[in-house]
C-alpha cells in the first residue's frame, strides 16, 4: 500500500472531520509532506514511541495513541491468564495535548473494561514508574517527550515491574497493534473506571525518595542550590523531596519554574539539561548568589545537568559520565562503610565511560553492561532477583538510585548530588574535588557525544548509509593507535583483528558499531532509536598521578578527541 494510499483511508468515518480536511489539503497542495506523515508508522524505540505531533500514521495524534493503546488491551486480555481485574496508571508532562492525549488513553483503556489510574496533572516520570508498582498494575504510562523539541510528544510504556517494556513483552505488543485497524480503536468510555490519583501517590514517593537519597549529610544549612525544572514536570516533586530531606537554601529560577502550558519551552532554545544553553539563566543566577551547585531537569525528570565549582570558584558544567562516576562512587563508598555482602551490582550501558567498570573492580562487585536505553538496566533488576542493585547510569544525563524506581531518576539523583555536594563542602572540599579524586584513583576518561541530525526520509536512508560505510570500511587506526577490537552489536560479534579471534556478545542485537584502539581509546556510532539522530560517542584516556596535572592531562585528551573528530570528519 501506498503512502497515498494510507492517507486516503484517513478520509473515511472513522476519523473527525477536522483529521479529515487535513489530510485532504496534504493530499491536494503538499505530497512530499504528505509521505513523511504516512510513509511509515511510529515505532517503538529505546524510550517507547517518540514523534512530531500531527495527523499522520507517522505522527503523535488521538488514532495513532488510540491504536497503540487497544493493542496494549488486547495483549494485556489474551494474557490475563488469571482473568483477574487489569489496571493501568497514567502520568504525562506539560507538553502541548499531553493532558488531552492523556486523557484519551485513559479512555481507551476503560473502554476495554481496564481500571485506569492517572495523575490529574502532571507528574514526573520517575514517579509513575514507581506508582505502577506502589498501586501493583499491570501496565503503565507516560505521555512526554522527554527532551526533544516542542513539536514533539510521545508514549512511553512500563510493565508491571515499572521498567519500560522489553523483549518479548515489547514485540508481543507491538504485534498486537499492528495486527489493528484504526476502525478498531474502541474510544466508548467507561469513566466510572477512571480514578484520580494525587497526593497519596506523591507522599509516598517523596518519602522513597528521600530514603534512597539521603546520607545523613553534614551541613545541609550551608548549602546553596539553585535548581530549575526548565519549564517541567520536576517543579512537583525535586523542591519537596529536597524540603523534606532538610534542605533549606534552595533558589529555583522562577521565569523556568511554571510549566509551559503549550510546550514551547520559551527560555531556552531545547528543554535539555545536556545543552549547556538550558542552564544559562541558573548559572547566572548562581554567579549572582554565589551558590555552590546549579541542577536542572528535563521536561519529565528523568535527565539532569549539573554544575559545580571548580578549583578556580568558577561554575562548570559536568557531563553524564561524570556525573555517573562520582555519584556512584559515592554509592559504593557508602555501601562499603555498612558492608558489602558480595551480591551487590552497578550497571552502565555500552556506550558510557569505561570508568565505572574500573570503580567496580575497586570495589570488588559486578558492574553488569547493557544497550543503551534505562529499559535494559531497570530489566536487570528483574532478571537478577538475588542481587542487590546499588546504582547504575548512562552518558545521557540519566541514573538511577537503588530499585524503588525501574528508570532513570533525576528526582533522587539530584538529592543524592546534594547529598553528596554538602558533605564534601563540609569536609572542606567540593563536588569537583571529589571528582578529580576518583580520577587520581581510576585513571582520567574523557567523552565526547556529537549528534547528526537526519529528518525525515531520506534522512533515515542517510543515517542507514552512515553505518553501511562503517561496517564497509571500518578505521584501522584511531589517533594514531591501532584499531584492535570491532564490536557489531547487529550480529552479536566481537572480533579481534590482531588474532580474527571472535567472541559473542551476551546482549540482545541493536544497531551499534564499536571500534576499540590499543591505548583504550573508544568510538561508538549507533543511530538514536527516539530521534532522527546518529551519535557518536568518543572516549578516552590516560594516567591522572596528581592533582596539578589535571588541566594538562585534560587539555591532552581533549586535543585527542578534537583529532578522532577529524579522523571521522564530525567536526
């Protein structure tokens, strides 16, 4: 069938009249808009289902999240094995419909005799993670968008673990959506199946929260915050939980603490704690109070940036890999001073500083690696019943405090930076400090992300051809070291090219190149499965024997990187 072909299916009765005049004009005036709406369906990728908003199988709309939705029904039925009473909890963010959209879904699902839970109004996306298990329900979801553009909404699907889906349940759900028509969405309500759910949810988490966060740190008084939500969901849950843990100077950037109400994100240029552009106005404001450390989140929390002093007083922003380094450090020193008992893990994913592998071999404990996307780490948790999950992250701004949350978590995580920023500052030290501390101890990594962006069509076919000529003509040398190792995470395969010994990878297969040189040095390519994207992760290092070297060893790598950014023509 046709891209034309599909469009015109959207003229029948099923759809508003308003879908319909749509359409209508794409089919009459705009053909090469009209296919990239209808040329292909939404899928679900490491975040669930992402898009622009819009009429359009392509798109984010009432049908696309009604078919989702009754193909979840239908799944959730043929497998109720038990026939017992099905529920589903609801949360979404302050995106442009995400509250209409959100309430369609919710429909959807009491449509098909299923008891709906949803917040009424926003939440954080940690928190219905941890609702889906709090309330014991079978599925759960959260209309965002994370932190993609204002044009953007999306879907993103918890199990009864409150981990987003992962294979088989993924593909069986898929399955049974696109075995669907549109015409058989059932859209008749049952609102009597339809429950608010507010402050006993938010009161438990908050309390979770801070149990799992909290240190018992010294000089909670003395420290200053400043903390902005960027224009999201966190304004309902960081200031609580940081209130209830005994945090008092807390300065939150009121132009980014209200929601906006149509998306549009209008201080910022994208509502994402990894551009350093979101948190101008907090560093200002930080440079203004001389307040010790600036943490803002994305629209739905579960990402945040953090900048801390440096050893000149000067604010710097950290990236996720050392944020992750340091927090579970942290975590691990803690847990050390209590007592390990030898069942304990950390986790990462495969595109994440090498580093927290090294902390883990300090520690003696499992730092177990996944695909990128938290879905794989909060499964972790499931497949490994009898260890005990300490912490884990990726290099996206994300991570994830013990296990009463199955994703990633900036609501606690910022607690625990704090945590950890007012013991080092009562100590007579600092966040940064720490930092460099663990470098002395493991060795100075350094990363760098570069996304290419690729819209539409023929993007995807360009993003496709990207990885075509890597597997074709992989690098032999890499800055001047030998490429010793290719990891193809699409067969399953690593291969030393020194000896042609191959080796299977125990993870499931995804679309990610890996070249590893002798000296350590790392480049990862793996097109985004949420975002028109190919990344490429860079990393790199050396030996770190005292403090004073520090700016020299880091002026070394990141001349380094600046070179494999050449090598591979991405700058």
């Amino acid at each position: 069938m046709t891209y034309i072909d599909q469009a015109k299916q959207w003229l029948g009765s099923t759809f508003d009249n308003d879908t319909k005049s749509k359409i209508q004009q794409l089919l009459d005036t705009n053909p090469e808009e009209l296919e990239d709406r209808f040329y292909k369906d939404l899928e679900f990728g490491t975040g669930g289902m992402r898009g622009v908003m819009g009429v359009g199988t392509n798109r984010i709309n009432t049908y696309t999240l009604g078919r989702n939705t009754q193909g979840i029904c239908n799944y959730l039925h043929a497998n109720n094995t038990e026939n017992k009473e099905l529920s589903v909890v609801i949360a979404y963010d302050c995106r442009h419909q995400s509250d209409t959209l959100a309430q369609c879904v919710a429909e959807v699902f009491s449509a098909n005799d299923i008891q709906v839970y949803i917040f009424s109004s926003l939440r954080t996306t940690p928190e219905l993670s941890f609702a889906v298990r709090h309330l014991n329900c079978d599925i759960g979801i959260v209309l965002t968008a994370s932190h993609n553009p204002p044009e953007y909404n999306g879907y993103k699907v918890y199990n009864n673990e409150g981990g987003q889906i992962v294979p088989p349940q993924d593909q069986e759900i898929i399955s049974a959506i696109n075995q669907l028509s549109f015409e058989e969405i059932n859209f008749s309500a049952r609102h009597e199946l339809i429950q608010r759910i507010d402050e006993r949810i938010d009161e438990a988490f908050f309390e979770a929260s801070v149990n799992a966060g909290s240190f018992n740190a010294d000089g909670k008084n003395n420290l200053s915050i400043v903390f902005t939500p960027i224009h999201g969901t966190s304004i309902t849950a960081i200031p609580q939980v940081l209130q209830k843990a005994g945090y008092e100077k807390v300065t939150v950037i009121k132009e980014q603490a209200e929601p906006n109400g149509n998306g549009a994100f209008p201080t910022v240029v994208s509502p994402n704690p990894e551009e350093a552009e979101a948190l101008d106005l907090a560093l200002k404001k930080a440079d203004e109070i001389g307040a010790d450390i600036v943490i803002g989140t994305d629209p739905d929390s579960d990402r945040l940036g953090i900048a801390v002093r440096d050893a000149n007083n000067k604010m710097i922003l950290l990236n996720g890999n050392q944020t992750m380094v340091v927090m579970t450090q942290f975590l691990l020193e803690k847990a050390h001073q209590k007592g390990l008992k030898g069942n304990e893990f950390i986790a990462s994913t495969i595109v994440s500083t090498p580093m927290i592998q090294e902390i883990a071999k300090k520690y003696d404990l499992e730092c177990k690696i996944s695909l990128t996307g938290f879905k794989w780490i909060g499964k972790m948790i499931t497949d490994f019943p009898e260890l005990k999950f300490i912490g884990g992250g990726e290099e996206s701004y994300g991570y994830m405090v013990a296990d009463f949350v199955r994703d990633k978590d900036a609501v606690t995580s910022t607690l625990l930076a704090c945590e950890i920023a007012s013991q080092c500052k009562a100590n007579g030290s600092s966040f940064y400090d720490y930092l460099i501390d663990c470098y002395l101890k493991y060795g100075l990594y350094q990363e760098k992300l570069v996304s290419i962006t690729k819209k539409g069509k023929k993007g995807a076919e360009e993003i496709e051809q990207m990885m075509l000529n890597f597997e074709q003509s992989p690098p032999s040398a890499i800055a001047g070291s030998k490429v010793k190792f290719f990891e193809d995470y699409a067969t399953s395969q690593k291969t030393n090219l020194f000896s042609g010994e191959k080796t299977g990878i125990a993870l499931p297969k995804s679309k990610v190149f890996i070249f590893e040189t002798e000296d350590g040095t790392r480049v990862a390519a793996r097109p985004s499965g949420t975002e028109p994207k190919i990344k490429f992760y860079i990393s790199v290092n050396t030996s770190l024997n005292s403090r004073e070297d520090y700016p020299m060893k880091q002026e070394e790598l990141e001349t380094k990187i600046n070179a494999i950014l050449t090598e591979f023509k991405l700058n």
